[in-house]
C-alpha cells in the first residue's frame, strides 16, 4: 500500500468507511488526551478467546481506559528496575545460546529464530514468572512461532473485511471453531498455560509468583480479576513478542548490511568501555548517553518498523477534518506506519536510505524526527503499555549484558561470565542475495533470517 499512499497522498480512502493516513500531525491529535476518537471495531479481530476482551481488543473506551488504569502500574515506577534485571537475565541467556552454537561449529545460525526465543523467554517470565524454555532447549515450545504464523495473516485479512470480522470474532464461532483450552497444541494450550497460573494462584490468593516478582502478581495486588488477568495476559506475550522481536531482527540486518554504521557502533562501544562510561551489565541510564548507538536504534526502529498497518480510530460523530479534507463521522481512520517513518516530509529525501546520522545532533527537526518515530507505540490513551521494557530492551541489546544467574531459576543461564552481544560478536548475512523472507501484515513475519556469527576478542 505505500506505492498507493505514496501516489494519492496522505489520506487515501480504502473502503467506503475507511481510510489511511501517514500525516504525523493528525496521528498525534487522534492520540491526545483531548481527542474524542474511540477504538474502531477492527480491533477485535484480535480476539483470541471466546471469552472476552484484552484490553487492546476493548473497544468501549470507558472501560478500556478502566482496565488498562489497573494494568499499567506494573509497567512503571519501581516495578521498571525488576523488569530489567529480567531484560538482563534474558538478553544473558540469548548470548550463551550463540555462545554455544559457536563452540559446536554452528557458526551460521538462524539469529532470527534465536532472538524470538529470547523474546517469548523473556515476556513469558515478565508474565508470569515462568520462561517457555525456548533458548534452553534451542526449541519452539507449544509451537508458538506456528501459531503466530497461522494467526497474523488470519487476523490481518479478516480484520479488514467487516463481514468475515463478524463472523470471525464472534463467540458462538469462536466457541466452536476458535481455540480452546482443551488443545493440545497453538493457541488453546498457550491459554490452557495462561489459565492454570492464574487459577492457581488466584486460588491460595497470594498473587505470589513463582520467582520474585511478575507481572500477573502486580495485576493480582491491583485487584484485576482472575478473568481479565487471563485474557490480558494472553495478548501480552504475542503483542510483547512479534512487535520488539521485528525491530532488533530488522536492526541488525540494516546493520550488516551497512559497514560504515556497523563499524561506528563498535567504535562507539569500545570507546565507552574504555572510558569507563558503561558498566556491567550496561544500565539502560547508560545506554541512553550513547549518541551514535541511540541513532542507529532510532533510524532501525524507523526503517523496521514493528507494527506496519492498522490500529484503526473512528472518527467522532462530528466528523472531522484531516490533511484539508472533511472525513465523516464513524470512518475508520488506519495508520499506515510504514509510509509514516518512510515520509520524505519528515525524514528528508532519503528517508528510504538507512542513515543514522540524521538523528544526530541537537538540531529541533532531529527532536521532531524521533517524536514521530516514537509514533510506532501509539500515544495518548492507546499507548502501547510495554514501551519501557521495549526500550529497555532495544537500549541493551546491541551493546552488552552479562550473565547473571538468576536465583531460584535452576541456575540457568550460567555459562561463562561475560556475555556481550555487539561488543563480543560479529554478524554477518549467511546468505547476502536473500538475507531473508518477509511478509507484512499489520505486522510482519520474518523467516530464514541467517547469520554468522563469530566470536569478536579486540573489544576488551
Ligand atoms: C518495539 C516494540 C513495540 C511496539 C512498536 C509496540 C507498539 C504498540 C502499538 C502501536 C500499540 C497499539 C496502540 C494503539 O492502539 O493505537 C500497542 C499496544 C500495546 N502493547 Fe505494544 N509495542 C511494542 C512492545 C510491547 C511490549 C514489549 C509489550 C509488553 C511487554 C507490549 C504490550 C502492549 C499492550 C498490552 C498494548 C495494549 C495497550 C492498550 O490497549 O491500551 N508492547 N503496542
């Protein structure tokens, strides 16, 4: 749909009642606290479950706005250092995964598949403090990588037809066809995981997670209900997995595939290690005083965007005027990301080129630059809840961490005491002719995005 944006200009009318658009400054109003747009009913083709409503699924904004104000306090305040000693943990085990391909000669591996597993790991730890086990056993637990592949062209083409979206989303066919938690593979045993913790510790009500802390135990001690922590809980680990996962994959194609950047990134790193500038492991406050690496995480998170299309608002009773043109009331207003963080207006005249530089410096337009690029978490009342742990994340990843093992966690990941992912490796695309395979969707799909890696010893 770019050529198509790009042809007839920011809004462009899709279906009778629909349109997209990729102007920055209307994006920015439908998000603001004073905007009168709700939730469009495309949001409940993600529907995952027949009985209810996550809160991105919840269209009615009041009670959107009440579930989410009891959900978000484990995302913020003190709660944002626990996450990260388990982005640290996580990003350590991902390390000892490429660490130890490379003992056993695999230097060419599928990076792609390995950084999804560090994410489900990870996000299903936060959840409910327990990891799929995915990096361990080098292995897609409870076929989650297949549901999601079966599950984001489904949504994506249902969601844009009304009258399948009907069909589709409604309980009495998803009850019948939908997952369920007797399954016992995809999406029916991933609920059935979700259900059973919840349940059990909803049932001695401690909201006391298995390790030290979690997210469900936060939500428990908000005084969520066991329902609708069950079906928050099985949006966060998809929504929390396939849109970060999109990035740091997305990032570091850009980045082999473009020496100059690539090499000033480990210049960069070096030079801080040597100053004394970053610890170990590096603290997110650390990271943020990288220029060069703050760059090249804005430009990746521009050029890979992670949600591509979608997200739709309806447009208020009242109608409204958008880009000069008077848009009806009830229209549903889509976004479409990529043509956003491609817009020359914006980005200048090579916004299709991967050039971190461009946010470099104190210049006003490099402050606009990345608040439209902050656009790719929605804003306002629709603002993405993980943002902070996804930042977290994308600060450290690039750079370093180091194994630390986590108590009570059977002493994994252990190996070795330094792991260091840009500092202390190399990448390079194992197949330069087809780096990969990507399908867009409202997100994307990536396949057979391999690497080799090798052990990089000049960075002390
Ligand atoms: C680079 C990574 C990410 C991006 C670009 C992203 C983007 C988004 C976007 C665009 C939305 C919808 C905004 C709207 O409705 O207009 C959203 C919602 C949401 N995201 Fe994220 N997200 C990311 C990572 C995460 C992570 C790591 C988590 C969880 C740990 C998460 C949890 C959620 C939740 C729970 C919602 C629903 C919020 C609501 O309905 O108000 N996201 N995200």
């Amino acid at each position: 749909m770019a050529a198509e944006q790009k042809k007839y200009g920011k809004v462009l009318r899709i279906a009778p009642d629909a349109i997209t658009i990729f102007d920055p400054e209307t994006l920015m109003r439908i998000n603001s606290a004073r905007s009168s747009y709700d939730k469009a009913i495309w949001y409940e083709s993600a529907r995952i479950d027949y009985r209810g409503n996550s809160v991105i699924t919840e269209v009615n904004t009041t009670k959107h706005d009440k579930r989410k104000a009891k959900l978000a306090p484990a995302f913020a305040g003190k709660n944002l250092a626990l996450l990260e000693t388990k982005v640290d943990k996580w990003l350590a085990a991902l390390v000892d995964s490429i660490r130890s391909k490379i003992a056993k000669g695999e230097e060419t591996m599928n990076i792609g598949v390995l950084i999804q597993y560090f994410q489900v790991d990870l996000i299903s730890e936060l959840s409910i403090g327990q990891p799929w086990g995915d990096l361990k056993e080098d292995k897609d637990h409870f076929g989650y990588m297949k549901m999601t592949e079966d599950i984001i062209p489904n949504i994506q083409s249902y969601g844009l037809l009304p009258a399948f979206r009907v069909i589709f989303t409604s309980p009495w066919f998803m009850k019948l066809f939908g997952p369920k938690t007797t399954d016992t593979d995809g999406v029916g045993l991933f609920m059935r995981i979700l259900q059973d913790e919840v349940e059990s510790r909803f049932k001695d009500n401690s909201g006391k997670p298995k390790e030290d802390w979690d997210i469900l135990g936060e939500w428990m001690n908000n005084g969520v209900p066991a329902n609708e922590c069950q079906l928050d809980l099985s949006l966060l680990v998809p929504a929390g997995s396939e849109t970060s996962v999109m990035m740091i994959r997305g990032t570091l194609l850009l980045l082999m595939s473009s020496p100059v950047a690539y090499w000033k990134l480990k210049q960069e790193i070096k030079g801080a290690i040597a100053a004394g500038h970053i610890s170990n492991p590096m603290t997110n406050e650390e990271s943020k005083n990288l220029e060069y690496t703050q760059a090249v995480l804005r430009e990746g998170m521009r050029m890979m965007v992670p949600i591509n299309f979608g997200f739709p608002k309806k447009v208020p009773d009242s109608g409204d005027t958008i880009c000069g043109k008077f848009i009806p009331g009830g229209t549903d207003v889509y976004v479409n990301f990529h043509s956003l963080m491609r817009s020359e207006e914006v980005f200048g005249s090579d916004a299709e080129t991967f050039r971190p530089e461009r946010f470099l410096g104190n210049d006003p337009n490099v402050a606009y630059m990345s608040k439209v690029v902050d656009l790719v978490f929605g804003g306002g009342r629709f603002m993405c809840l993980g943002k902070a742990v996804a930042n977290m994340e994308i600060n450290k990843i690039f750079v370093e961490v180091r194994n630390r093992p986590h108590p009570n966690s059977n002493n994994y990941p252990l190996n070795g005491q330094f792991g260091l992912l840009f500092r202390n490796f190399d990448f390079q695309i194992a197949t330069p002719e087809k780096p990969w395979r990507r399908e867009a969707y409202s997100t994307y799909l990536v396949r057979d995005f391999l690497a080799r890696v090798t052990e990089d010893t000049t960075m002390g």
